[in-house]
C-alpha cells in the first residue's frame, strides 16, 4: 500500500487550486450537457439549446460563465459565435465523470454475487 502511495504523483497545490475552481463551474448539470456536446465540436448558442433543451437566455448564461472561467472559447463565424471546448483537461474530466460509478450500492451487489 505504501508503495502505491509512492509510485503516484503527488498534485501541486497550484494545480489543485484550478482544477477546484473547474469543478466549481461544471457543478451544474446544464453546463456538464453542454460541454458534453461541445466535445463533438464547435456549436452555435442556438445549437447548443436546441441540444440541451433549454432557451437561448439560459443557455447564453452558463456560456458566459464557462468563457470567463476559461472553460469554452469562441470564434466568430460572420454573425455567429461558435463555442468550443477550451483544452484538454476539461475533455479528461468528463471522461471521468463518465467513467464513474455513482451507485455505490450497484458496485457491492456486483462484488457479492461474484462470490
């Protein structure tokens, strides 16, 4: 046990103090749908609601938040704004979230019935 301990690296408290900050803003689940969605690629705001399901004031809110954070980007295509995932490490923490069990419940009566 020790030794897995060693062999992990340990995360600096700068990386620690951003990746929080991240989370905070992705704490929501509008804004995890619509990253979801920018992982496809570049959306309009008014692709983006029509995907999410929501209107146009809403969706234009968490855009706005997720921008100031850093989290999505935008370039201008004539009058439109296209919306795209800002980096690498927002993609790996919705593969996270994806690859989580959030039934701890299932887990255990998975394990026990192996046995």
């Amino acid at each position: 046990m020790e030794k897995e301990m060693d062999s992990k690296q340990k995360l600096e408290a700068q990386f620690l103090e951003q990746a929080a900050k991240v989370l905070k803003v992705l704490g929501h689940p509008i804004r995890i749908q619509i990253i979801e969605f920018l992982e496809t690629g570049e959306h309009t705001v008014g692709e983006i609601q029509n995907e999410i399901d929501q209107i146009q004031a809403v969706t234009s809110q968490h855009l706005r938040l997720m921008l100031r954070k850093n989290i999505v980007k935008y370039r201008r295509e004539g009058t439109s704004l296209r919306y795209s995932i800002n980096s690498e490490f927002i993609t790996n923490i919705l593969h996270c979230i994806r690859n989580c069990d959030l039934n701890p419940a299932s887990k255990n009566k998975k394990s026990s019935s192996a046995i």
